[in-house]
C-alpha cells in the first residue's frame, strides 16, 4: 500500500510539473469617485457601456439597480459598468502610473 500511495503521490508531481503558471493581463478601466454632484452624475451617465445601467431615482444614483453612495467609484470595464464602495477601489485597483494624481 506504501509502494502505490508513493507511485500515486509521484505521478500526481509530475502532472504538476507540466502545468504552465500564467498571469492574467492587467486590464485598464475607468473611473469616476461618484460625489453626489451633478459635475460628476452627467461624467458618470455619459460612461460608454450597457445603456440602461446608469439610472437616478429622487437624486440617487444606481447601477443596475444597485444604489451608489458618495464616494463610491463608477468603473466601467469593457462593457460593464459596476460600483464598488472605496475601500474595495483601494484593493482592486491602482492608478496608471502616466496618469495625473
């Protein structure tokens, strides 16, 4: 049993050996920290993405009927368009080296 246990142990190592490691490529998105203002809410409609997924109901903003609150950033990746709060900005995402601070 120690013998097949081994043979099973060394076969599954040389199976692993011949995975390839990739790295998924780094993808540019936009975004806009939405801040309740009405500068921001028309840079944030005029995202190019699902047409229908920006909407405003009694001065909310939501995306795909998802609420927005200040500070969060509108990202459009793609097509998609989505929020996520600050924090979840920080750890996702940095800023293009090229690009004004």
């Amino acid at each position: 049993i120690v013998l097949f246990v081994f043979l099973c142990i060394v076969k599954q190592l040389k199976s692993i050996e011949k995975m390839i490691v990739n790295r998924k490529k780094p993808q540019i998105i936009e975004a806009i920290q939405h801040d309740g203002t009405n500068e921001t809410l028309s840079k944030i409609r005029n995202l190019r993405g699902k047409k229908d997924a920006v909407q405003t109901v009694f001065s909310s903003l939501y995306i795909d009927m998802k609420k927005v609150d200040v500070g969060d950033w509108v990202i459009r990746e793609g097509n998609h368009v989505f929020s996520v709060s600050a924090a979840e900005f920080e750890i996702l995402f940095e800023r293009e080296k090229n690009e004004k601070q």
